[in-house]
C-alpha cells in the first residue's frame, strides 16, 4: 500500500483549456492519486464483474424461461388440438343423433309426440313441480291408504280373536246345555214313563169305581144313592186326571222321546 504524503504540497493544474486529461498527467505522479485510482480501478472491476454475473444470470433464466414457457406453449397448443379433435368427434355424433332422431320422428309420429312431451315436463320448471306435487300427493295418499288398511286389518284380527273367544265360550256353553239337555230327555223319558204308569193305574181306578157302581145297583135305593154320587164323582175325576196326563204324554212324546 503506498504512502500518502499528508504534506500541504499544493498541486498546480496547467492553466490554459484545462483540459481532462491535462488534470489527469498532472495527478498521475502524485502517491495518494495512485492509490485512489487503483482503489477506483479494483471497483470498477468489481463493480464489471457484478454486472456481468447478474446479466449471465439474468441470461440463463431468460432462456430457462424461454425454453419452458416453449415447452408449455407446444404442450398447450397439443391440447388444444386435441380438445378440438375431440369437440369435432362429439358434434359429428351429436348431429347423427339428431339427424336419427329426426328420422324417426318422422316415421314414427306418435313416439316423437310423447318423448317431446316427456322432455317438456322434464325440462320446464312448472310441468316438473306439477308432476312433483302430483306424484308427492299420489304417494301421500298411497300411504295414507296403507295406514289406513293397516288399521282395519288390526281392527280385523282384533275382532277375530274376540270372535274366537266368544266362540269358544259358546262352545263350552253349547256343550253344557248339551249335557243339561240329554239329562233332560232323560229326565223327561222317565217322566213320561211315571206318567204312563201312573195313567194305568188311573184306569184301573175308573175301572174299580165302575164296578163299585155295579155293587151299589144291587143296594136298596135309599141306602145307596149316598154312595152312587161319592163313586161317580171319583170316577169323573180319574177320568178327567187321566186325559190330562195322556196330554203331558203326548208332548213328551213330541219331542222325539219314545215314551
């Protein structure tokens, strides 16, 4: 590193034009303008070298960019191309599929009719609420018809099962009166046999007192009139007691009870 001489050495510059470069030859023998100029020179060199490693850098990058936004630009132009293949395909299928559907529309009128009606109250906001609502109430009367049924079914089988019980009740009470009623025929069988034992000996009553009126003929009048009209009216009364009970037989016999 040179010295500076610190010295007040004045320097004069040429007068005249005073020129750079005239200021320049007469500082170039001066110690510390030697050094400054190095310094300046070794920023200036520095200062080049920056420069140049940002405008390298600065190059690299452009062409990294350059070359990468190509690469996109092709692959994006390749998209396109196909997307537009694609697009192509699709209108050409989508135009014979109408141009299809037109054919057979016109063949077959009445199938167009219903699918353009169908499409209509697919596509349009009040068919397709009606149709909603419709079906909606279609369906809520469905279920409200299902409850319903469901609850007359329970209905049903509730009024089955108090049938059943009431049935078997009756059974057991139709086969108690069953009993009741053949203790009954038989009760009434034998009844009906009293009855007809009974009439018998009525008959022989009547017979008896017939013959007692044949006894008392043979009796003086006087003394057999008083018993004549005691054995007439036991006769009468036998009889009238034995036309009752034959009655009481018959009904016995009525209810298909051999007496």
């Amino acid at each position: 590193m040179p010295a500076i001489n610190s010295s007040n050495e004045k320097t004069e510059f040429p007068r005249g034009e005073n020129t750079l470069e005239e200021a320049f030859q007469a500082l170039k023998g001066k110690p510390w303008v030697e050094y400054a100029f190095h310094q300046a020179q070794i920023l200036t060199r520095g200062v080049q070298e920056t420069a140049d490693s940002s405008i390298e850098a600065a190059r690299s990058r452009l062409s990294e960019i350059r070359s990468t936004s190509s690469a996109h630009f092709q692959m994006t132009l390749d998209y396109l191309d196909n997307a537009k293949t694609e697009i192509g395909a699709y209108e050409d299928a989508l135009f014979s599929k109408i141009k299809d559907g037109l054919v057979v529309a016109s063949y077959h009128p009445a199938i167009a009719i219903g699918a353009a009606a169908g499409f209509g109250i697919i596509a349009f906001k009040g068919p397709r609420r009606f149709l909603y609502y419709s079906t909606r109430r279609i369906l809520t009367n469905e279920e409200t018809l299902i409850s319903k049924a469901e609850s007359e079914v329970k209905e049903l089988r509730q009024s089955l099962l108090q049938m059943k019980n009431d049935g078997k009740l009756l059974e057991e009470r139709a086969v108690k009166a069953e009993e009741e009623m053949k203790h009954g025929r038989d009760k009434l069988r034998k009844a009906g046999h009293q009855i007809q034992s009974l009439i018998r000996s009525v008959y022989k009553i009547e017979r008896q007192a017939s013959g007692l009126k044949d006894i008392l003929g043979e009796l003086p009048r006087r003394e057999a009139s008083q018993f004549r009209s005691q054995v007439s009216s036991l006769a009468s009364e036998a009889k009238k007691e034995r036309i009752a009970l034959g009655k009481e037989v018959s009904k016995i016999s009525n209810y298909g009870l051999s007496v």
